[in-house]
C-alpha cells in the first residue's frame, strides 16, 4: 500500500475566517521588512559584530499602524463576527478560540502565510505548554510542507525547527536569515531566566545573548493553550513570553482563561452543530442494587482556614432507597452515622493529607487502608467494572469495523483507553522485562472471546488469536532513561525527556497508526495523550479512570473529536463528513445525563459560554444585504433594538435569560420578529436556538437502524416518482470570455474607492525618574493621507493569476477596462484584494449563466435499491416516525424546518408519498457536488399527480448567486429541467414550508 498522507483542505470557510480575524488586525499596513544590524556589544570596549562580516543584515518585523488604527480594525473584527467591542487596546494580546479538532493548528500556521504574504512578517515564535504539543505542531509543519508551499510559492524555502539549548546557533539564524523564521518552544524550556542559556552570553551567537537576538526580531509569538503557557496572571511563562519584545501576542485554544482581545470565536456549540467534529455519544456502566458492601471513595481534600475535611461518596440510606452521595468528612467520623447504615459498623475516617499528595485514612475491624483522589473501597468489584468497559469499548469498535466494512469505507478504526495508573496496564519483573498488568490481560481475554463470536466472523480469518490480541494494543506513556514506561508531570527538565521520548513515536507515527498496513488499534495512556495528540480515526474512548477535575472532559474527548479520514483508496487521506461516520463514543461510569450534564458546565466555565442567555451584542453580526448589494454586519444599534424587542416580547428578561416562551415559539416556529427584521429571520432564529438550548449530547443505547418502509420504496406511485428524478446528468460550462472580461472589468470599475496610507500624530508626555522613562497618554491628532512615492509594486499578474485561475491575458484586459489601475499605485494590496474578489464574484456568475447539462442515457441513473443497500443509523430524539416515507424514520438536522416539513407532509392529505433524499443522491456542478433536500408525490382527489423536488434550504440562499450555496441551487434548477422529458415530469421548486409547495400545484 502507499504510504498514507493526510490531506489538509484550504477551503474550510470557518478556518479561513479565523484566518482573515487576524490578518485584518493590520489592515493598512503595507508590505514592509525592516533591515537591522545584529551587533554585540560588551560592557567595555569598541562595538563589534555577531561574529559576522561587519554591516551582515538580519530582517525583522515592523509595525507601521498606531494603536488607534489597530483598535479600529479590531472593532471591525469583532463586529463581523459576534463579539463585544473592545474600546479601548489594552495589549497587544489577541484571542482565537476554537474548538478541540477543528483545525486550531492548521489556522494559526497558515496565518504566518497570510502575514507574510500581505505584510511581509517574517519572524514567528510558537510557545506551548508541553512536549507533546511542540511535538504535534512540528508533525503538522512537516506534513504541511507541500500543502503551504503550493498554495504560497512565495514562501518557498521558509525554515522551522524547535529551540533546543544545546543548538543555539538556530537563534543566530533565526535573526539573520531573510526567509521565512518559525521557532516552536516549550514554555518550559524559556521560563527559567536564571538557569537558561536562552538569557546567557553564547559563542555559537557571537557572545550575545539569544533572548537579545529574538528581541531584535519583534517576533510575532503564537500561544497554544495559553492557559497553560502563562502560568497564571503574573507567571512565569508571560514573562518569558514579554521578554522576546513582540510585535504582537497571538492566542489560539479552546479553553481560555484571559480572553485578551477577542477577534474569533468557533465554540463547542458552533462545532458541534455546523458538524465540524464528530458527534458524541456516551455508553455510560450503571449499576444498580450495588450496594452490598461498605463504600468509600475519596473525591477531594481541603484545608480551609486550618480545617482540614475531605469530600468522599458513600451508599447512604436515604427513605426506602440507597443512594450515593458525596458527604464532607472530618477526621474521625463514624462512617455508620454519616451513611445511617450498619454495614458501616465501627468505620471511621483517619488520618487526612492535603497539598500535593491527596489521601484519607478508612479504617475498621482488619481495615485500615489509604486512599487517593479517585480510589474506592468497597462496593461492586472495580476490576469487574473495568471489564466491562473494555469488553464495550471493543463491541463499538467490532461494530463500526463492521459496518465500514459491510459499506466499502476504507475506514481504520482506533480506541483509546484512558487508565488510572501505569501499573494496571504494564509491569516489570525482577529483571526488568515488561509483564502484562491486569488491564492488559482484561483486554487480550476479552478481545479473544469476540474474535471468536460468530458476529465478526468476516472481521478475522484463520488468525492465532493470542498473537493477534497482543499485536493489536499498545501503550503510550512516558518512558524513564532505564526505557521502563513511567508517570511523569513536565515539571523539570528531566521529566521533559522522559515525555520527550514517549511523544517522539506516537507523533512522527500518525499517519502509520492511520494505516491497515499497521496492526495497533487500541491505544492505552495515562496523562501522555491528555492534551496534543489526537487522531483523526480515533471512534471510541473508554475512561478508566475519574473525570472529575477541571477540564478533564473536554481534553479527554477532545482526543477524538476530529472528523474521520480515509485510510485507503484513491480519497486517502481525505476527511469524511457526516454524523452517519463521525459518531464519537464515550464509555464511562456517568450516565450520559450526568456527563452532559458535567461536560456543560466544563464549557461554560472554560469558555465562557452563556447558555440560555442573549446579549445585547449577540445579533450584530448577522449578515444583511445594503441598497449596493453587498453583504453588511446588522451593527451594534440594530441588534439593541432586537434584544429590547425579545424583552418587551417577554421572550427574555431583563437580564437576557431564555424564557420558556421563547423555546416554544423557536420549537413551534411561531416566533415574531419587528418587520425591519423579517428577511433576516433564519439567521436570528438560528442564533437563539443555539442560545436557548442545551447541549446535545447522545445516549449510545437509543441508537437505532433505520429501515426502509418496503410497502412504500415497492408502491406503483414511489416508483412513478423515482423515475421522474432518478437520472445523471453530465455538464458543460459555455461562456463568452469577452463578456467576462467585461463584466469582471465593470465590477471593479464599481468597487469601493481605493484609499491610501493614513496616519495621525499621539502626543505623549515623558516622564523620568528613579524607576525609568515612561510615556502618559495625550493627545490624538486627526488623520493624515501619506503621499508615499516609493512603495515597491508587487507582480499584480500573477497575483491575480494565482488567486483567480484566469490566464494572464484576460487579466491584463480586465485592468485595462476597469479604468481603475491608477489605483494600484495608490495601495497596491488594497487594490488587488478588491480587484481578486470581484473577479472571482464574477466568474461564478459566468459559470452558473453558461452551464449547460445534458441527461447522459437511460442506463445512468441512480438505482431505486440503494435505498436498501444503504444503512442510516440515527438517534430517536433526531427522528420523527412516518407512514408515507420511503423510510421507517424521518431523521432530521434542524429542529425548526425540517422537522416542520416531515410533519406536514405526513399531516398533508394531498401527499401521497415523499423521501428525504439521501446523501448519495449528488448533482454534479463545477463548485462542488450538490445534495437537494426533498422528493415528493401529490395527488388532490384523483387529479393529475404532480411529482416535485423540493429545495428547503434558507431562502436567502435561492437566488444570491454571489455565494456558492445559491450557485449550486441555481446548477440543481438546470439538472432537473435538463432530465424533465415525461409529458408529466418532477418540477425542481424551492420552499420553506409545504404551504409554501403547495402553491406551485
């Protein structure tokens, strides 16, 4: 097989727009490298070089804009997308927060291109909190090479590497070189100022300093996970990160704690409901009537004001029933009492320990015992618990490997297993050699036993099937010089190589691990894969352990969020999208309602997030159109006046919180918005049913098959109606290049006005004293055009060429009509971002203008058997049962529309038969394949049947061909009418509701 390369998509409209958050930051600032003169220079004596030719130069960043213009172009920001307005510019600290396995890495990589390429930037620092994360955004720099170089062939030749003490010469280059610099660091291996050679005199820098040479720089860092990289508010990773003198702070993760300055957020919610990761299901252990032996778990310890308790949970007899609940405990107490139980007879708590290491003393007749955080005596056998996690885990593993399979998805399936303590998985005998701990053993044991089941009896061969268990599972944990497999925390250096040396393999291996040509499947870990690595195939993670410290949620599932990849085949590589793959399953002892439950409360405390709450800002970012056509954010007022609307409307209250009438009009689509609001009412709805509901989390055992209805897929008017819009179709795109070049011209020539480079003076007042210089605030003055005569002109051909795909002829005659290249001079980048955009508007409306379909044959067509063939698994809360669907269940995404449409159409008497359509039902188009929403049979009292396809998607979309959504509507208009050759052929209509389909009978 070939080796596996994962294929990294530049087209992902979220990605691209936390991109563009800051690259805008410095709009305004022109193309600009600032050459400087790296020099040492010793306390005593003449000036010398860095060990250099003399007068050798280095390239740096350079800011030109003033803080005023920078706090503006972040207002912009922040209002087009969603976010409070900052007034005033605190830092120059900016937030990205995206959610765990949407591309957080990719984004912040691909931004140093776009920086370099629009401004020049060139130097860029990447601090992270762990060895595991500076080793997973090195494997992305690698894999990323071809990806970045072809789409910036500029930046060929840019240099990466990580900061190593003992390779101080890569700082020197750093400085110097005029390419393209990225240093990915450890926080951990720059915040140690006095034992750091970072902060120390080198001969491999010329006897400078290398902080010194990163200072001249003004790099622009790149923090991921600052809430681990920071080490608080006055900690010693932000000081290590102001001593390189940034140009500016960049701040990327899902779970910040100082939010800085906000100019993009994508969160669970938005992850989750756009489908950008996979969904999750929980397949939670309960056990009932466990409560036959004296129970003691230890959750917490506390020392508060020199009291010194404990939080443990214990079976405690409450009315009838035994429940278990989490008391807080002193020294001493009678376990009996406090449980109002006799099984507890003579227990007592002991001693308590708090700081770093947690404990508490049980002790009672031939007991006397010490447990940690998470430990438990007593009760339903643990060992018996963790067996049955493991045997479920591997059942969702079989399953999906089956179904792949059975489905011709070339899908490699991983599990993680999250441990409580390295021993339990593997062990060393007296002289050394690794024995099997009892988790290891569990899953061999029970692996064998399904192998051998008749159910997945297509999954193995003739196989040893001993062999095979221990081929298949593997553990990952940090690993001691002596090469024996440890629990460390990154708290020194040497704790550092011992992860250093676990992560080298599972991070340069990603893509094996993808592979059927590699065995391993089941991965164990402990705290190495808590945080950067995750994989994109990883389906199932069983927690054998605890979740309950902060964030342990979110980082344990984060490890599986990411959407699947083919592993195989010529789309290898490739992401796969749809829930019907990406299902993500959570074995744990929670019940799925209290891990939602418990998950929600993680989010809201990490990312801020409001459920249930509007804000007055909240509508300001939905798009409108303005009387030129273009698309403008609502604004501030506008969504003000909305909220004061929703208020008055006793849908929130004062203090913004969702009110139960407004969940039931968003349910019943019976909300009522002012007129001025109406054309905008799918985005403000979509808005506040984020807001209004809970997260939506799966319970793995309300999974269920949908089936087809056989009497309705077989039915004479089915048929009828299946062989009207069965038909593939072939296409041809004519156009007139002359017109284009025309129209294109004519686009430009009506774009916004070009303005050049504006600056304003800030009047500072010095003041000196003991503790240094500092500078007060003053005045402002108003702003000023520079007239600038020698901006070097950047290659607008080929810059426009890359960006549009046109040839270089029809480019230049673009720019000739256009009647606007005086502009160019006037802000060369400017003008060529203006000129690409309405090129590229203009093309796809030439492309969708010029289509021509043509139905390929009688023999083409899409088979009435697929429906059978393919397997839909959905979720009951997800599905509203039918009578006249080709299907048993009508699954739906959206609470509102679809779900409505499914109703009425069962409820419509004229409605014979319908089928939602299928996702492999495709028209081709040249933007991409396009999937139409509904097929239906109507049939009034005998009258002439009418066979319709049905488009339900917002109708902002219909006719707004400047998108690509409503181009490929505008291409499923021409499909259909290209195969409508029966007398009676299905009519291609577009409507929200079944009203609104009615009326084209």
């Amino acid at each position: 097989m070939s080796k596996m390369k994962l294929h990294f998509e530049d087209d992902l409209d979220y990605q691209q727009a936390a991109i563009a958050a800051v690259v805008d930051l410095f709009k305004g600032q022109e193309i600009s490298r600032s050459e400087f003169t790296v020099t040492y220079r010793p306390e005593s004596g003449p000036q010398g070089t860095l060990g250099l030719q003399e007068n050798e130069l280095g390239v740096g960043n350079r800011l030109q804009l003033v803080d005023d213009e920078l706090l503006e172009n972040l207002g912009d920001i922040q209002l087009a997308n969603g976010l409070a307005q900052d007034s005033v510019l605190q830092s120059g600290d900016f937030t990205v927060e995206m959610e765990t396995g949407t591309g957080k890495t990719y984004v912040y990589l691909r931004t140093i291109f776009e920086l370099n390429q629009d401004y020049g930037f060139t130097k860029f620092v990447i601090v992270v909190p762990s060895v595991a994360i500076k080793e997973g955004v090195y494997k992305t720099l690698e894999i990323t090479r071809d990806h970045f170089e072809n789409l910036y062939p500029k930046a060929k030749g840019y240099e990466y590497f990580q900061y190593n003490s003992s390779k101080l010469g890569q700082v020197r280059n750093f400085a110097t070189s005029s390419t393209i610099q990225i240093m990915v660091t450890t926080v951990g291996a720059i915040n140690k100022k006095d034992v750091n050679n970072l902060y120390k005199e080198n001969e491999n820098t010329g006897g400078e300093k290398p902080i010194d040479l990163i200072k001249a720089t003004n790099p622009i860092i790149i923090v991921d996970e600052p809430q681990s990289v920071d080490g608080g508010l006055k900690g010693a990773g932000k000081t290590a990160l102001q001593a390189m003198n940034p140009l500016c702070t960049l701040r990327y993760s899902a779970t910040h704690i100082q939010k800085h300055h906000m100019v993009y957020r994508l969160d669970a919610v938005d992850a989750y409901e756009r489908g950008l990761v996979k969904q999750i299901e929980v397949a939670s252990l309960e056990i009932e009537g466990g409560h036959n032996k004296p129970f003691v778990k230890l959750i917490s310890t506390h020392n508060r004001q020199g009291t010194i308790t404990a939080k443990v949970e214990l079976d405690v007899a409450s009315g009838k029933a035994v429940k278990r609940k989490i008391l807080t405990v002193e020294d001493g107490d009678d376990l009996e009492q406090l449980a109002n139980r006799a099984i507890y007879e003579n227990m007592q708590i002991g001693t308590i320990t708090v700081g770093p290491a947690e404990t508490i003393e049980v002790k009672g007749p031939g007991l006397d015992k010490v447990l940690k955080p998470g430990m438990s005596h007593g009760g339903v056998d643990p060992d018996a618990q963790k067996r049955l996690m493991i045997r479920r885990t591997l059942k969702e593993h079989l399953d999906k490997e089956l179904r792949f399979k059975e489905t011709g998805r070339p899908i490699k399936v991983l599990s993680l297993f999250f441990i409580d303590t390295v021993d339990h998985y593997r062990q060393y005998d007296e002289d050394g050699n690794q024995v099997k701990g009892k988790y290891a053993q569990m899953f061999e044991e029970e692996y064998a036993k399904l192998a051998k089941s008749s159910e997945y009896q297509t999954l193995f061969g003739s196989i040893d099937f001993e062999a095979e268990a221990a081929d298949v599972h593997d553990g990952y944990f940090s690993i001691d010089k002596n090469k024996r497999w440890t629990e460390t925390a990154e708290n020194n250096q040497a704790n550092r190589d011992n992860a250093e040396r676990a992560y080298s393999l599972i991070m340069k291996d990603k893509e094996k691990l993808l592979s059927f040509d590699t065995k391993l499947k089941f991965i164990f870990s402990h705290s190495a894969l808590r945080e950067g690595w995750d994989n994109p195939n990883v389906f199932q993670i069983c927690t054998l352990r605890d979740m309950n410290t902060e964030r342990e949620r979110r980082q344990t599932i984060g490890r599986g969020l990411r959407l699947a990849v083919n592993s195989d085949g010529a789309e290898k590589g490739r992401r796969i999208r749809g829930n019907d793959t990406n299902t993500l399953t959570v074995i744990a002892t929670e019940s799925y309602e209290e891990f939602a439950k418990n998950l929600q409360t993680e989010i809201e405390k990490d990312t801020g997030i409001k459920f249930g709450v509007v804000e007055r800002h909240q509508f300001a970012s939905v798009q409108v159109k303005s009387e030129d056509g273009s698309l403008q954010p609502l604004g501030a007022t506008a969504s003000e006046k909305l909220w004061e609307h929703l208020k008055a409307a006793e849908l929130i209250d004062g203090k913004g919180k969702v009110l139960d009438s407004l969940r039931t009009a968003l349910k019943d689509g019976t909300l009522q918005l002012p007129e001025e609001f109406e054309e905008h009412a799918s985005q403000i709805e979509g808005i506040l049913k984020k807001l209004a509901g809970r997260l939506d989390i799966k319970n793995a055992d309300d999974r269920k098959v949908i089936r087809t209805r056989e009497a309705v897929l077989e039915s004479p008017e089915f048929k009828a109606l299946w062989d009207r819009i069965k038909h593939k179709t072939t296409y041809r795109v004519e156009f007139d290049n002359s017109k284009l070049v025309e129209d294109a011209a004519e686009a430009i020539r009506k774009s916004e006005p070009i303005t050049k480079t504006r600056a304003r003076f800030r009047t500072a007042g010095l003041e000196i004293g003991k503790g240094g210089v500092s500078a007060k605030d003053g005045r402002q003055g108003a702003f000023a055009t520079i007239n600038e005569d020698d901006i070097e002109l950047p290659d607008i051909i080929t810059d426009l060429q890359d960006k549009t795909q046109l040839t270089r002829n029809s480019i230049v005659d673009i720019l000739l009509k256009s009647d606007r290249v005086e502009d160019f001079k006037r802000n060369p980048q400017q003008f060529i971002d203006q000129c690409a955009e309405a090129i590229t508007r203009t093309k796809r409306l030439a492309l969708v203008d010029g289509i021509r379909y043509q139905r390929i044959g009688d023999d083409h067509y899409y088979c009435q058997q697929l429906f059978e063939q393919e397997e839909l698994k959905t979720y009951l809360k997800n599905a509203i049962q039918t009578e006249k669907s080709v299907f048993e269940y009508v699954v739906y995404d959206s609470e509102g529309t679809e779900r409505k449409f499914a109703e009425d159409l069962e409820a419509n008497e004229a409605v014979k038969v319908y089928a939602k359509l299928p996702a492999w039902f495709k028209i081709p188009t040249p933007l991409g394949t396009y999937n139409p929403d509904w097929a239906v049979l109507i049939d009034e009292d005998g009258a002439e049947k009418l066979y319709f396809v049905v488009e339900t998607k917002s109708s902002g979309w219909w006719d707004d061909l400047r998108h690509q959504e409503g181009a490929k509507i505008k291409c499923g208009e021409k499909h259909f009418a290209a195969i409508s050759i029966d007398p009676n052929p299905a009519k291609y209509i577009k409507a929200t509701s079944v009203d609104g389909m009615m009326k084209h009978t």
